[in-house]
C-alpha cells in the first residue's frame, strides 16, 4: 500500500506544531515560574534571543502567553500563561516526573516541586469519569477522522 498523501489527523501533532519547536515548552516552564521578563527567560533558558523572541510571539499570537509592559521607559514587557498555557502546566509536570524516572537519579533531579498540601506532586493521569488511574490497557483509540483507523488509511 502506498504511503497516504497527508498523515493521521492528530491533536497531538496539532499541539506540538504550536509547542513542540525547540524552547517553547522551556518558555512555557519559565513563565509558569513567574519568571516571565524577557532577561530572565534569555538567562534561565539559554536560547538565541533571536529565537526566544520568535518563540515568545508565537505562543502570544496562540493565546497561551499574553504580553503585558511592565515598564514604559525603556518599553519592557512581561509575558504570563493565560488559561490555555495554565492548562499546559500539568503536560509540563507530567514530561518533568518522565524525566525525573528515566534520566535522573533521585539524588540529582534538578527540580522539586510540592503540591499545597506540602508534599512532593507526583502526577497522575486519572479518568474524569470514574476518578480511575489510566493505564495503556485500559485505553481504546476510536478515529474520528473520516478515512483512519488505527491501524492507518483505509483503502481508496
């Protein structure tokens, strides 16, 4: 069978064509922080500003970061999630906790972060239905998009 013209529709490719290019999500961890002056972000993520200017325009003109002045003169501005990037937070802990197990040791993970109840957030995926954790076999795909199952294309 011959490859398709277009690939599966995904929300999850959608999503990364907005968040996935390289120091997006780093952005995104920063200004969760509260560190969203421009000089801050340059420091604590290491991108070209050329690039990190790029970057902070394209999540504003998303709607996942607004853009406010902190400062008339000189003209600074400060960047903050709005509801979109807010709901990217838990994505954020979720790839952080991956990270945590599968490229740190417990001795030397850079970040720690405690939920208010004072202890150490470990986050879950869990079903909004039934309150259950989610595990891969509990899942089952159903495509919505006219031409895919999951296996691939269906024949022309």
């Amino acid at each position: 069978m011959a490859a398709p013209k277009d690939p599966r529709p995904c929300s999850i490719a959608d999503a990364l064509a907005l968040v996935g290019e390289k120091y997006s999500l780093l952005v995104l961890r920063e200004v969760c922080l509260g560190n969203g002056r421009f000089d801050q972000l340059v420091r604590n993520i290491g991108a070209p500003r050329d690039i990190l200017t790029t970057r902070l325009r394209r999540l504003v003109d998303a709607g996942i970061l607004a853009k406010r002045p902190y400062s008339e003169r000189p003209q600074r501005f400060e960047y903050r999630p709005t509801q979109a990037g807010l709901e990217l937070e838990p994505v954020l802990m979720t790839l952080m906790a991956w990270g945590d197990r599968h490229l740190h040791r417990d001795d030397d993970r850079p970040m720690v972060v405690e939920h208010n109840c004072g202890n150490e957030l470990v986050p879950v995926v869990t079903c909004s239905a039934c309150g259950g954790q989610v595990h891969h076999e509990d899942l089952t795909a159903r495509p919505q998009a006219p031409g895919w199952t999951v296996a691939g294309p269906t024949a022309a």
